[in-house]
C-alpha cells in the first residue's frame, strides 16, 4: 500500500513540477495568438522529454552516475567543456527567469514591485538549496504546483465549443492573421519550453541523490510516462484558457497578470488565487531545479563532490557555486530587465542548447558498460534518434527565426 | 546500483581513453574527489606502465588541446607565480587504487591523498601524437592505448590504436559491434574507417618532439577491449 | 570531433590561428549583440527609420497598445464582477499603463521621415491619449474608486475606435 503511495506521489509531483515561467509565458502567448493550433508543438517537445527523461533516469539508476558525469566521460574534456560552457549559460539564464517568474508571482499576490522582492527570492530559493532535504524540496514545491490544474477547471467552466477545439488542434490550423514564420518561431519556442535542457541533467542527479537502483526503475518509468503528459496537458489547457478569453480581445500576452486573467474570468477570485498558488509553486520549484543543475554541470564536470545528499560541508565548492549562482540571478534581474523577455530568450536558446545535452545522453544510454543489459530497446533508439535529427533542426532554426520575426512580433 | 555486477576492469586489458580516462574518482567512503584528468606513464623493465593516475587543472588543462588548451596552461601558471612547480599535476599512486569499474575507487581516504613530488610521462601527450608510418607517411594519430596487466600487476601499454579523429572520439563505438543507435553507429563508423591497431613493439615514442615512429603499418580495425 | 591538434605547429602559424579565432569571436559577439538590440527593443532598429521601417513600426506600436487597452477593459469587467483580488488589480493595471507608456515614448522619440510626418503626429497622439486613459485607469482602480468604473469602461471602448481609426491612417 504504501509503494501505491510512493508511485502516486511521484506522478503528482511529476505533474505539478513539469510546467515552469517558460511554459506559463509561452503557452499563453501561443494559446492568445493561435489558439491550439500549436498544441502539436508541445505534445512532440512532451513525447521528447519523456524519451530523454526515461533515459537518463534509467542511466542514473543503473550507473548510480549522473548524465554530466558522463558526458566528459564520453565526449571527451575538450567538447565536454564546450558543452558545459553552453548549457550552463542557458541553465542559468533560465535560472534567472524562474526566479524573475517567482518575483512576479509574488508581486501579483501582495502587489510589491518586483525589483523589491528579487533578493529575498534569491534568499530563500539559496536556503532552499542550501538547507532543505531534496526529496522534501521536490514534493511540497511539486504538490503545490498541482494547483495549476485550476486551468483545466477553467477551461471546462468556460464551456467551449470542444469539437472546434479539438478540430484546430488536429489540423493546426494557423490563423490567417499571422505569419507562417511566426507560427515555426513559435514551434520552436513551444518546444523548447517542452524540452528544457536542464530537466534529464537534473533528473539524473535527482536519481543519484535519491539512491535510485534498478529496483526504482519501474516508478521512475511511471512518474515519466503518466506524470510529464499530464504535465503537458497543462500547458495545452493554459493555451486553450488564454485562447478562449484573450484571443477575441486581441490581447497579446507580455505580463504575467494575463496569463491568470482567463481563470478569473471562468472561476473568480478563488480560482485566480488557486492559480496564484500554482504560479509561486511552479516557478520556485523550477528555480530550485535550474540552480542545483547549474551546480551539478559544473562539479560532475571536474568530478568535485556535489548533491544535497551528503552535508554540505563534504561539498564546499558545490554550494559555493549555488550561492554564487544565486548572487549573480539576483544581479542580473536588479538591472531591471524584464523577466518576461528573459523567460521568451531563455526558451529559444534552450532549444538551441538541446542537441548539446541529448546526444550524449543518447550515447551513454546505449553503452553496456555502464548500462549491463539495461541497454535502450529498439523503440527507445527509435524515437532517440528521431528526436536528435529534430532538436539538431530545432537548434538550427531557433536563432534565425527569433531574429527574421523579432522574437514574434 | 549495479558497480558489483561489474568485474574490477583494472585485472584485465583496457583502452586507456575510453576506459579510464575522465572517470570519476571515488574514495573508500564513496566520496567524490576528482576526476582522473590523466595517466601518469613510467617506463619499467616490461614496458610503459600506468604508475599513477593525475588529477587538477595542471593535469586537466593540456588535454584540452590546441589553442584554447596551450594558453589555459599559460594562464595557469602564471596565475602564482611564486609557486614552484605549477604545472606539476597533482598525483594518486596506483597502490591506492583500489578497482575500477563504472567509476575508480580508491583504498583509502580522500583526505590528504594528493601528492606532488615527482612528475613523468602522461597518457595524454601519448594520445594525439602524430603516428609516421615506416616510409614517414602520415598515418594518423595515436587515438587510444591498449593495456593489459604487466609483470608486477601493474598495467603496461601493449598496443596503439592509430586513426584519423581525436582521441576518444570513437565514442566507445568500436568496443561492441552491436552497439546503437544505428545512426549514432553508422555516422561515427565512416568517420573512423582507418582506425588501426598496432603493437607496442613495433612503435619508437618520441616523447620531445611528440611523435610516435611505426616500424609496421597498423593492422585491421580493433576489436574489443573488453572481450564481452 | 575530427579538429587536428596544433602541438607541434610553428609559432607564427600558431599565433595567426590564434588571432583568426579571436577576430572571429569578437565579429561573433557583435553580430549576437547587434542582433539581440534589433530583436529586443520594441519596434526594432533605432532613430531614423526609413518610410518602410516606420510604417512597420507605427503598426505594431498600435497594435501593443491596443492589446493592453483590451486587457485594461477586461479587467474592469472582471472588477465590476468581483473576480479579481485587489493586489492582481493594481498590478494588471500597472503592467498595462507602463507597456503602453514604453511603446509610446519609443515611437515618438523616432524621427520619420518628411512625408510621414502628418502620420506621426496622429499616431502619436493617440498613443499619448490611450497612455494617459490607462493612468486614469489604474489611479481608479489603486483607489478602489469603483464609481467611476463604468465612465472608465465606456473611454476605454471609445479609445479602441479610436485606435483602429489610426491604424486606418497609416497605410500598410
């Protein structure tokens, strides 16, 4: 009974962990514009992350090693080090996103500026980090951010014409009003926010600082395959809300307080306070998430001692590293840029970045000696493959487009 | 996790890079202390053995390689200047290695294990080096060393690998035959087509100028190390 | 993965690589930056667009700003139900003023070209207009003032005619 418990809860927190500030922002501002006629954009980036995520799962659980570990291994130090460069920018831009994303959060609830509630974000995401034990940190943010299922709520209490939905998502119909180019910058953007690069970085040493064996492969499978789906369905449902409510206003969505507006228009102010929980959840969360990936790319690279598993004086450099982390997010948003444009760059330069990070996944999850025979099946090959040739054209259009259609406008 | 299922490596033959090279490096505890950045090589009576294995930025940097590797180094070293032997990398002797297998494990404990007082050849100059052929043809490069326990249990250098990529490149793909995902297979076999094995014998190191001297060509493609 | 080691290379060959790689990261970086500049700043490349670039401009200017009056109208609609909590109030009719005051300020502070110049005037008069309308807004809805919501409502829909009528006036 309590293995159902244990599995259960890893699928909700699955769930309310999948969606962070990049989905919130680009799913409403897809969903305002095209309504679901981008929804297959994220049901592939969903399908992808669920084939790495196994993956690297698989591989930590197996190996007892995570994936960055073994990228030097593999890749060897000089094009290790190229990819620790590149993914760790584009972790920790969006880093600073997520904690741009919880100051706005924050400042919907108790109407402070966002400038003053930045460094006592960047606090409290380091005590979290510093102080709190990983596995109560990925439940209770996890369980929280359950709350964004009020969106689905919303959408049904606003009582659309479901066959009309249904029907543009299938076809993908874009809307006359906008441009093809638009509509594969958006893609790409879509995806990108599906497939976060730091996600099988993180949810390998996840795996490793959680003591996964191959006992745990089984759970870690079902956390995978049923909780990112639902996950991803959220997202479709905040695409769907914004569509429904901002689409015939002709709003175009570049604040966070429009991303909630849809719900308090189907549920009123305890729907939008529900949301407003989600929101925090969310995106702390995924803060915590980015700055311990962060953390984790660096020490697994030069194979220092990292993880929360062992205290904190046993891995100096590695949570010296999360405070400098955090110092320099909180630096970067006191320059007063906007958060929401961070969160739209950090989406298209994640899908510039996802080659980086799952080709070697690909690789280790394949090699006997570290995988006995927990090697890929034909069908995980299958789909890997099929999903590298669609990152490396993802990551090769990604600049071109934000650049030809001005980051969507 | 499954480390037990796996044999201690360090008994049988390997392949230096792909084997050993940037494995972590655990203690007796299970603790993270490094990586092994590079091999530290000695030549004894039954041939160039593996002494000890290197760790730190001064064993990290020139692997590296090329450009940005040459002014790391440079950089490195003139980060303190009055530190004498800066670019000396720190060292864990072979009698404190314990067994490798998906990771290296140390006997002892991490504390205090680095030692700094002698330097010697490294396995990392020996990858990369231009291979000659007897006739001064260009072969390729050395890509990777195959080692098999010597006299004294020690590991000892037998063969060359010599082929035309980096060292380390090969990405594991030539150990298993059936190795996938095809594509990855496929696209990393055309690149190392010329990938060939040598003996030990029939190769003159000249460590000063970087360059290895082949009495005989390299044969057919390798197979595996590991004999699974 | 095929790159070849320099190791033994010749010390001027070694330096010119060594520059060429240095050249190429300094033009890289510009291009990023550059680009990033055109991306970012709303409305796109600075100061003197040419009559192409304007019109451009001046619709998407219109555009954004007719976004954040429909989302000030939404939230008044949803005030006068008692759907929205105060805090979210403010800060949705913050967010609207200030975007729309950001995108005027841009559009007015480009310099057209002679002969958009009767455009110009209008477009950014009733960017000005739209902007003080959103002020009102919020300074209503920070006081509670709940009163005059309805007159609020009724300018708001008034200012979307009117920007439509703009958006008429600068040919496409």
């Amino acid at each position: 009974m309590s293995r159902f418990f244990a599995v259960a809860l890893g699928i909700l927190t699955a769930i309310g962990g999948f969606v962070d500030i990049g989905d919130l922002v680009t799913n409403a501002q897809v969903g305002a514009r095209f309504g679901l006629s981008l929804a297959w954009a994220t049901l592939v980036g969903v399908v992808g992350i669920c084939v790495f995520a196994e993956m690297s799962g698989r591989v930590a659980a197996v190996s007892g090693r995570a994936t960055f570990d073994l990228v030097r291994e593999r890749l060897g130090p000089r094009v290790g080090f190229l990819n620790l460069v590149a993914s760790m920018s584009i972790t920790f831009l969006t880093f600073v996103a997520e904690i741009g994303g919880v100051a706005l959060s924050l400042q919907l609830v108790v109407s402070v500026h966002e400038l003053l509630l930045v460094p006592w974000v960047g606090v409290a995401v380091w005590l979290i980090l510093w102080k709190a034990k990983f596995s109560i940190m990925e439940n209770v943010l996890g369980l929280f951010g359950l709350a964004l299922v009020v969106f689905g709520v919303a959408l049904w209490q606003l009582g659309p014409d479901w066959g009309g939905l249904l029907q543009q998502a299938a076809t993908a119909s874009k809307p006359a009003d906008e441009h093809g180019s638009t509509y594969a910058y958006y893609a790409v953007a879509l995806f990108g926010a599906a497939m976060t690069p730091y996600e099988v970085f993180f949810f390998s040493s996840g795996g490793v600082e959680e003591g996964w064996s191959t006992q745990d492969i089984l759970v870690m499978r079902a956390n995978v395959l049923i909780g990112f789906p639902l996950g991803g369905l959220l997202s479709v449902a905040i695409a769907g809300c914004a569509w429904l409510v901002l689409g015939p206003l002709n709003i175009s969505v570049d604040s966070l307080g429009q991303v909630g507006l849809p719900v308090a228009a189907a549920l009123g102010k305890v729907g939008l306070s529900v949301a407003l929980l989600g929101f925090v959840s969310a995106t702390l969360g995924a803060a915590c998430e980015t700055g311990l990936s962060v953390g984790y790319s660096i020490t697994q690279y030069f194979g220092a001692q990292w993880g929360k598993y062992v205290r904190p004086r046993e891995a100096a450099v590695f949570h010296a590293i999360l405070l400098l982390a955090s110092l320099g997010a909180v630096a970067t948003l006191m320059t007063m840029v906007d958060p929401i444009v961070v969160t739209e760059m950090s989406v298209v330069f994640s899908a510039v970045a996802l080659p980086l990070t799952y080709f070697p996944i690909l690789v280790v999850s394949n090699d006997p000696d570290y995988m006995g025979d927990q090697v890929n099946g034909h069908l995980a090959n299958a789909l890997g493959s099929l999903f590298l040739v669609l990152v490396c054209v993802a990551a090769v259009a990604a600049i071109p487009l934000m650049i030809y259609t001005r980051m969507g406008q | 996790m499954s480390d037990a299922d796996l044999d201690d490596r360090l008994a049988g033959p390997l392949d230096g890079a792909l084997n050993l090279l940037d494995r972590q490096i655990l203690d007796c505890e299970g603790r993270m202390l490094g990586k092994v950045d590079d091999l530290e090589l000695t030549q004894q009576e039954d041939g160039l053995a593996v002494t000890a294995v290197l760790t730190g930025p001064a064993a990290l940097l020139p692997r590296l390689g090329g450009d940005l590797g040459d002014r790391l180094v440079t950089t490195w070293s003139r980060l303190k200047v009055p530190e004498p032997n800066r670019l000396r990398p720190w060292r864990i002797d072979m009698d404190r290695v314990d067994r490798l297998d998906s990771a290296l494990h140390l006997s002892v404990r991490r504390e205090g294990v680095l030692t700094r007082d002698t330097e010697g050849y490294r396995f990392g100059t020996l990858t990369g080096m231009e291979a000659s052929g007897p006739d001064d043809g260009h072969l390729g490069r050395v890509v990777d060393a195959r080692f098999e326990p010597g006299l004294h249990g020690r590991l000892v250098v037998r063969h060359l690998l010599i082929g035309h990529g980096r060292p380390g490149s090969l990405l594991g793909y030539d150990r298993h035959d059936q190795q996938g995902p095809w594509l990855v297979r496929a696209t990393v076999g055309r690149l190392h087509r010329s990938t060939g094995i040598v003996d030990i014998e029939a190769a003159r190191i000249l460590w000063n100028r970087r360059e290895v001297r082949l009495t005989t060509p390299p044969r057919a493609r390798p197979g595996a190390a590991l004999g699974d | 993965m095929t790159e070849s080691e320099s190791g033994s290379e010749s010390d001027p060959g070694h330096r010119m690589r060594g520059l060429a790689v240095v050249a190429a990261a300094a033009v890289l970086a510009a291009v990023l930056s550059l680009a990033a500049v055109y991306v970012v700043s709303p409305g796109g490349a600075p100061q003197s667009p040419d009559h192409e670039a304007w019109l451009d401009q001046a619709h998407t200017a219109l555009d954004e700003v007719s976004s954040d009056v429909a989302t000030a109208q939404l939230l008044l609609r949803l005030t006068a139900q008692d759907k929205v909590p105060g805090p979210y109030q403010q800060v949705v009719a913050l967010d609207s003023e200030n975007a729309a005051g950001t995108v005027a300020s841009h559009l007015s502070g480009e310099q057209p070209e002679p002969a958009d110049q009767k455009t110009y005037t209008q477009v950014t008069t009733v960017l000005s207009d739209a902007g003080d309308l959103l002020s009102s807004v919020r300074i209503s809805v920070v006081r509670r003032d709940v009163g005059r919501y309805p007159a609020l409502a009724h300018a708001l829909a008034k200012m979307q005619h009117k920007i439509s009528w703009a958006e008429g006036k600068v040919p496409s």
